[in-house]
C-alpha cells in the first residue's frame, strides 16, 4: 500500500527531516581521530531528544541504538562501539528521528584525516549518485528510472559494487513504508511515480564487489572483500518537474567543512 502525503504532512516530514540532519551535523562537530562510534551515538540521541523528538531507529526490529554508524567495510546498519576511531577511516552516520508522528531519515559519509584518491573518489561518485537518482524522482517516471540513473553512473561508468540485498524505501507515518526503492534496475521499470509520494533514495555502494555478509551481531552489513563502502540518503518528495529534497546536506557540509579533522570536496 503505498500512502501520498499532503501538502501538510510533507510540512511535517521536512520538520523532522531538518531534526536529522542537523544532528548528524551535531556528532560531525566531535568527530576526530580517539572518539568512538558509540559516543557519536550518544551526541547525536541527546541531540534528537532536546529536540523533542524520538530518535526512531532505537528499539526498531530490536536495534539497541539511535544511529547506524558504518566504519569502512561496514556499508551499513553499523552497531556503535567503544573502538575508537582512527586517521583514515571513513564513517557513515544513519540516523533518524520522530516528530508529531511523522519520520524523518537520512545518512552521510565522512573522512577522517587523509584517505586515498580512490576512496575520495569512491565517496564523491556515490555522493553524485544520489543527486542523480534524485533528478529521476518526478511525476511521469518509474522507480526503475531512478534505480538505473545510480547504477549506470555507480557501476558502469566507475565499476563499482551496488548492493542488492538493501533499498531505499518510501516513509511517512511509518519509518519503512511501500514501495522499495532499489540502487539497481532497468529505466521504465516499476511503479509509475505519482506526485505527493515520499520516498528515502539511498545509493550503497562498495569500492570492490557488490557482495555483501551479516557480521556476527546481526545487523551490521560489510563488503565480501573487506573494502570501503559509501552510504548517502535523502527523502525527497515526487512532484511534477523536479523532486522536493525534503532533507538537507547543508548543515553536515558545514560541520564537515568546519572540522579540520574531517576530508571535505569543497
């Protein structure tokens, strides 16, 4: 079943939406090399809350924590730990909050101090993916459309690894709602795009193979070759012409930009 959101409801995604990434832009302030994914974890939750929302990963299906924090191979679903992060990694950020009854989700990929031209490009391509996954979101086109825009530009152009096993997803009410929204497909495939649908794009990709395997906690995804991965996500609703981003990069970019402990393409 898939719901069409009204002109007020997208009101409150976008309220929601903003609560996300700004606490995503919160815990990139405190990134540096020594600070755990699990403080990031904690940062970023007392940041949802003081917002007065609900930071709605917590307790989903039985996930323990308030983000998904992906440290190189892990592409994503990452479990927060005490292992401290160090010069090199990269980390992607998932997280999400709940406000007056309507979900807000959305994800980031950063560098820590220097990393090879290969991940920069590996994260730029992938950041790129999504923009152009996004272009295909309007009213007229399929999802098959935005699918094939992040593979053909993911894997066939850079020969990188989109992963099948995870998809981006509609949202709402619901955290996960209909339809799936795949990184890999056919133009003119799929259900047609009406306007007023919500929907959260979200390219995984890996450096090496597309392959991927459950760690032994359960949750977290990692590259079968035990190479990087990228993860960035935005919600975005389907209108006629141009698709209505209903998150935002600028307050991480800024972080990002801000924290000379971080790698930023600008």
């Amino acid at each position: 079943m898939i719901h069409y959101k009204s002109s007020e409801e997208i009101e409150r995604l976008r309220q929601s939406c903003k609560i996300v990434n700004d606490s995503i832009a919160h815990a990139a302030s405190f990134l540096k090399p020594g600070i755990s994914t699990l403080e990031l974890n904690d940062i970023a939750e007392e940041f949802i809350l003081a917002q007065g929302a609900v930071p709605n990963f917590k307790h989903y299906h039985g996930y323990p924590f308030a983000c998904c924090i992906s440290v190189n191979d892990a592409v994503v679903h990452g479990f927060p730990t005490k292992e401290p992060l160090k010069e090199g990694d990269i980390i992607s950020i998932d997280c999400g909050a709940l406000k007056n009854g309507y979900h807000g989700d959305s994800a980031y990929t950063f560098a820590l101090g220097e990393i090879s031209e290969e991940v920069k490009q590996l994260l730029r391509v992938t950041k790129e993916a999504l923009y152009l996954g996004i272009e295909k979101a309007v009213v007229g086109n399929r999802i098959g459309d935005i699918s094939a825009a992040i593979q053909e530009y993911t894997e066939k152009q850079h020969g990188y690894g989109v992963v099948r096993e995870l998809v981006g997803h509609g949202i709402g009410r619901e955290l996960h709602e209909d339809p799936q929204i795949p990184n890999y497909g056919k133009r003119g495939k799929g259900s047609k795009l009406k306007d007023g649908l919500v929907i959260a794009i979200e390219p995984m990709i890996n450096l090496g193979t597309k392959d991927v395997y459950n760690d032994k906690d359960g949750w977290t995804v990692r590259t079968s070759d035990g190479k990087p991965a990228a993860h960035y996500e935005h919600m975005v609703c389907v209108r006629k012409n141009k698709a209505d981003i209903l998150t935002s990069f600028s307050s991480i970019e800024a972080a990002e930009k801000a924290n000379s402990n971080l790698w930023s393409d600008y």
